[in-house]
C-alpha cells in the first residue's frame, strides 16, 4: 500500500479547513495525488445526535472513502478533524486498509487567538461549554508533529504541515 493518511486535527474553529484549502494548492505543483476529506462533513447532521447507528454511519462513510482513495491511486489523503483524543486516531487507523502509514498533526492557538478565529467567522454560534471543552482537549491532544498557528497565516500554516509530512515539490507562491 503505498497511501499515507495525515490526520490533521486541532480545536474547533482553529483553522483546519483553512489549512487543508491551502495544503492542497501546495500539491497542485507537486506529483503527488492528494486528496482531503473533512470528517465533519461525514457526520454533519441535525438534529445531533450521536448514538450506535450515527456513529456506524461516519465509521463506514470513512472506511469507504479511505479505501476507495487507496484503490483510485491517492498517494496522500488529508483527513481533518478536532481529534480531541488519541481514541480518534486510532479510529482511523483501524478503518484504512493495512499498509497505509498515518502520520498525526495538530493545529495549535492560543485561547485568545482561538476565541479571534471563532468570532471572525459568522456562521458559528458562541462558543460554549462544548467547545471550550473541545478547545482545550485538542490542544492537549498528543500527535506525531505541532503546529503552532497563533500569528500565522493559514498558507504558512500548511507548508509547515507539508514539511511536517514530507509532501514535496510544492507550489511556489
């Protein structure tokens, strides 16, 4: 197998899809195929709910889009998610095929530069509990590489996780 997986993870609102928008404009000057999947798009739904049938649902949405890029030739598939705890690495580690190497990055904020990003962005509620609690576990969630984003932007942001990740030749720009 020669797909790598690079689980991109960090708090909610921290700039994951950003980063991932400019990663993948790093690979148009590259040779290698990369593709990106949000897991929150796997799993949007409302009302929420999460229970054994929603949670069966992600898990086969990510095994089939995981193994259906190793089959159509994706040498590296970006997959962003808060990844608030190691539990959600191994996840995905269980559901690609064998052989594929996963490598984990989180994207890291100071609370007030988190709490900037939040607000900038209308489409998201204030935060709460919820987050907050979501904020701090991913902030403390161990991984492979960190990425320290507080007064960076998100195209620095992604050529640090391409250098994390080996992804290479890049785009200039």
């Amino acid at each position: 197998m020669d797909m790598r997986m690079v689980l991109l993870g960090g708090a909610p609102g921290v700039g994951k899809s950003a980063v991932a928008t400019e990663f993948l404009r790093l690979a148009e000057g590259g040779g290698e195929l990369v593709q990106w999947v949000d897991v929150d798009a796997l799993w949007s739904h409302q009302p929420w709910r999460v229970d054994a049938a929603m949670i069966s649902m992600v898990q086969a949405n990510l095994r089939a889009v995981i193994g259906n890029a190793a089959m159509a030739g994706v040498e590296l598939l970006l997959v962003t998610w808060v990844f608030q705890e190691t539990s959600f690495h191994e996840l995905l580690r269980e559901l690609a095929p064998d052989g594929v190497k996963v490598t984990t990055v989180q994207l890291l904020a100071g609370e007030t530069t988190w709490r900037e990003r939040w607000a900038a962005d209308d489409s998201r509620p204030p935060i709460g509990e919820f987050f907050e609690d979501r904020y701090r576990a991913a902030q403390a969630t161990p991984a492979d590489f960190a990425v320290a984003t507080d007064g960076v932007d998100a195209v620095t942001a992604a050529r640090a996780v391409a250098a994390h990740v080996g992804l290479g030749p890049v785009a200039e720009g």
